[in-house]
C-alpha cells in the first residue's frame, strides 16, 4: 500500500523537478557566465568550476549610461507605483460602491486596454510629448505606465475592497466619518497587504517594460531594459557585460518576488480566478 | 472619473486612427491620403506574411504554454511536501523582462558557444543553428517564450486546482473511477472556465510579441519571424512612415478584439 502511494506520487515528483530544473538552469548559467573571466566563459567543453571574478560588474559600475539607466528605472518605478495608486485608491473605492455594474465596467475595459497593442499607443504619445516636452523624460514615461497598470491595480484593488464587510463602513458612517475617513480609517488599514501586492506586481511590470520605454525615451530618462538592447549586436562577442547587466536587471525583481512572493500570487491569481 | 479614465484608453485610439489616414515622415508636412495606406498593406504579400508568423507564433506559443502549464499545476497540486518551494522557484521567470530572456537566450543558444547545443551533443542532437536558419527561428522564439511565460499559466491553474471542491473526485474515486477519467471528466469540466480565461490572456499577449523577438532575430532571417508589433516598430521609427505603422496597429487590433469576441462566445456557448 505504502509502495504504490509512492509510486502514484513518483510522476509528480519528475515533472515538479525537470520543471524546475529546466526553469533554473538557464538563470544560473548566466550567472555564472557572469561571474567568469573571457576565457573561460567560452570554453568548451564548459567550464563548471571556477573562481568568481567581479570584473563584469565593476565594468558596469564604471558605465556612466548604465548607472544612469539603473537610476532612471528606479525613478520612473516609483513614481509610476505611487501616481497609479494614488488614483487607483479612490477609483476602486467608487467602482466598488458601485458593485456588480463597476464590476462588469472595469472588466471590460481592462481587457480592451490590455488587447491593444503598445505601439498603438506610443506613436500618438510621441507626438504629444514632442508637442509638449514630455519626451524622454522620467514624468513622461512614469505618467504612460501609470495609464496602462491603472485598469489592473483598479481591478485589483476593487476586489480586495469587496472584502471589506459593509457593516463596518456602516458603522463608521454612522460616526460620523464622510467617503474619505472611511477609505483612510476601514479601508486602507484593510487591505494593506492588497495594497502591497498591487504596487509589487506594478513595480516589476514598469521595471521591465520595454516597447514603451523604447519609443518614449532616448537618453536623459532611457530605462535598464533600453539600455541593455545596446548589447544585442555584440552579443556573441561580449557575454561578460551582457551577462553581468542582466543579473543586475533581474536581481531586484527576484528579490521582490522572494520577499513577497505570497502577495504576488494572490495578486496574479486573484484576476483570473475569481473572474 | 471614470470618463477621464476611459478618454486616457481612447484618446491614442483616435489619434491612431487619424494618423493612419496620412503620409506622414515625422517631418513638417503631412498629407492626407484616406484609406491608402490600408489599401496598400492589404494588397501587400509581405504584410500577409506577418500576420501569418504573428498567428503561428501565437497559436503555438499558447498551446505549448497551456499544455505544459496544465501538466505541471497537476503534477504541483499533487506534491506531499515542497510545493511552496516549487511554486515560488518555478515563479521567477514571470519576474524576468522579455529583453533580458532574449539576451539570456541568445548566450545559451549560441551556435557554436552555447551550452544547449553542448547539451544536446551530449545526447547525440544538433548542433542546430537556432536563431540563424528561417526552418528553425520561429520555433526557436516560440521555445523561449515558453520558457519565459509557461509559470503564468501554471500559477493560475494551481490556484483554480486548489480552490476546487474535493468532494466530487473523492466520491468517483471511491466508486472505483480511474485517475484519468476523474481528471477528464470531473477536474477539467471544472478548471474549464479559468482555462479559457488563460487562453485569452496567452493569445492577447503572444499577439503583441515584442521584446524577445526584438532582442533576438529581430525579425529575421529574412522575414521569419517578423511579427505585428516588431513591423509597426520598424515602419515608424526605421522607415519613417508613421501613417503606415498605424494603419499596420489599427488592422491588427482589429485581428486581436476578432479573436477575443470569438474566444468569448465560445465560451459563453459551452455553458449554454
């Protein structure tokens, strides 16, 4: 009996381990192959074990248009997570009051704002910023991010609102508190780990975003992900930078990801499941 | 509010639409040509083409993505112990932007570097060219985004797996139902709904490639695996021609709110 439990359960086993192994190996390469000198990161056979070196990464250090990238992307996350709460907050607020209606509102418009491809949008935002100085800078960019996560952190945010018990409101009401107390004292207090999802899944969908940086930016606001396509041409040639920048792109994000990873997939899962 | 909100949506939509009835270079003039730019693409044997590589990377990358996805949420939802770790472990490429995987890929395909095509001689395969030959680059972008977005549709579809009831699968087990025919006729009748939204969600986004085919062939060899959104790209910030790239967007949007009211109202038929 014991025996064919586990022999129910082996399958699962190899399908759970070559998942992970095929997911991880790749991203371990790359850091190792970072971390290796020239020679032996062209090696073949390959090299498996080796002295790290951290050439690769004091060279990008050094790269005064990648430590520029780096700053740029962290301000544009930023600032594109606090504007997009800022009013995804109270949209939420009012579409839940809303409640079935705004439910069927959002839903709607964040799929057709999610069908439309980017460069539908970037080319008619070019010309507006070029109208208007916004090109290339980190307020253009945050401001056009912030449009495109709004429908999903409203969608989010809606939804973690609905769980909030309608007799608490009501009891707030009743002393006295008007719309906003009631957002800032019942709401908020909440859904705070909500909240946090939503600005995560926000903060890394900004941070590697690229067709709309590509189009929006050209030096002063340029983000990590437009800085790194500077490495496609040489990329059989140069594996060190390329390798060590992409480490540095992925790192904070995993790192976020590891760190709330609990909150993230309740954020991704919440969408879809509860439809 | 909510008007302010929907005239952000609409606003480029418009724009789009506007422009896409122009010759226009970025420059100063600007001349009104109606329809002609549409005119022109849809006489045009190489936009065909594009759309067709669009479609065949689309359909294939989610079918993959959807099958695999499936099998490992089955295979997690099972595990006794680990299933966490698993689950977070197999998370991280969702957190990988699409030019870093391009990148990555390229180091790890490399034809004569690469470690894959090292692997693959170890098992007497290959070496094979990858991104170099048209017979192999569509499959070879249709592969790595199967590395990169297949978590999305896992992650998903363990979370639907876990929320169902497990009533109904005890009781045909105790009636002596095989683990296939449980799994058919009662797991995937009730994951159907969340399948569907999967679907939709895989085909919107494998419709609007970008960055890994960007970051790797760029379209090419050739026209290989030039798709919709690398074409608009390069029609407006290559070719200059901005009242063309739009037209290219707006015909394609078209393609992709087609495809979505389809998927939906299948889906609204089955559960008639």
């Amino acid at each position: 009996m014991r025996l064919q439990r586990i022999l129910t359960l082996l399958p699962a086993y190899v399908v759970a381990l070559a998942a992970m192994a095929v997911t991880l190996f790749p991203i371990a390469w790359i850091l190792s192959i970072s971390l290796k000198t020239k020679r032996d990161a062209f090696a073949i056979p390959p090299v498996w074990t080796f002295a790290p070196v951290w050439r690769n990464y004091l060279a990008l250090w050094d790269n005064d248009a990648f430590r520029g990238a780096v700053f740029n992307s962290c301000v544009v996350t930023v600032l594109g997570v606090v504007l997009a709460t800022l009013i995804a907050v109270p949209a939420a607020y009012a579409l839940n009051r809303l409640r079935l209606r705004g439910k069927r509102l959002i839903a709607a418009w964040l799929l057709l704002a999610y069908m439309l491809p980017e460069f539908l949008f970037i080319i008619p935002i070019y010309v507006l910023y070029q109208a208007i100085g916004l090109y290339d800078t980190h307020l253009g960019l945050a401001l056009i991010y912030q449009v495109h996560v709004l429908p999903f952190a409203i969608w989010m945010l809606r939804s973690f609102f609905a769980e909030v018990p309608v007799e608490l409101e009501e009891a707030a009401r009743i002393d006295g508190c008007g719309h906003l107390a009631v957002l800032i004292r019942v709401y908020l207090p909440m859904t705070l780990p909500g909240l946090a999802a939503t600005a995560i899944l926000n903060a890394i969908w900004i941070w590697n975003e690229l067709a709309i940086a590509l189009g929006l930016t050209f030096k002063n606001a340029q983000t990590i992900t437009v800085a790194v396509t500077s490495f496609r041409g040489y990329a059989s040639i140069d594996w060190g930078p390329m390798t060590a920048a992409s480490i540095v792109a992925i790192l904070p994000m995993i790192l976020f990801a590891l760190v709330a990873q609990r909150w993230i997939v309740k954020g991704l899962t919440l969408g879809a499941v509860k439809g | 509010m909510l008007l302010v909100l929907g005239a952000t949506s609409l606003y480029p939509f418009a724009y789009a639409l506007f422009i896409s009835l122009f010759d226009w270079n970025w420059g100063r003039s600007m001349s009104f040509i109606g329809l002609a730019n549409y005119t022109r693409l849809l006489g045009d044997v190489e936009f065909w083409l594009i759309m067709k590589n669009t479609l065949v990377f689309a359909t294939s990358a989610t079918a993959i993505e959807l099958l695999l996805g499936l099998g490992i949420a089955v295979a997690v939802d099972r595990l006794r112990f680990g299933a966490t770790l698993v689950r977070t472990l197999l998370l991280t490429p969702l957190m990988i932007s699409g030019i870093i995987v391009a990148l990555m890929s390229k180091v790890m395909l490399d034809s004569f570097l690469g470690i894959v095509n090292y692997l693959l001689g170890l098992i007497g395969v290959g070496p094979s060219t990858f991104y170099g030959t048209e017979a192999t680059a569509m499959f070879t972008i249709v592969m790595v985004d199967t590395w990169w977005q297949t978590a999305f549709v896992f992650i998903i579809l363990l979370a639907g797996l876990q929320s169902l009831a497990a009533e109904p699968r005890e009781a045909a087990r105790l009636d002596g139902a095989s683990e296939w025919r449980i799994f058919r006729h009662i797991t995937m009748p009730q994951l159907a709904p969340l399948l569907l939204t999967v679907l939709i969600i895989r085909s919107i986004d494998t419709l609007k490639v970008f960055d890994i085919v960007f970051g790797t062939t760029g379209g090419g060899p050739g026209l290989a695996t030039e798709v919709a959104q690398t074409l608009a790209y390069r029609t407006a910030f290559a070719y200059l021609q901005i009242g063309r790239a739009m037209a290219v967007m707006v015909l394609f949007s078209i393609l992709v709110l087609a495809l979505c009211a389809l998927y939906l109202r299948l889906g609204s038929e089955r559960r008639d």
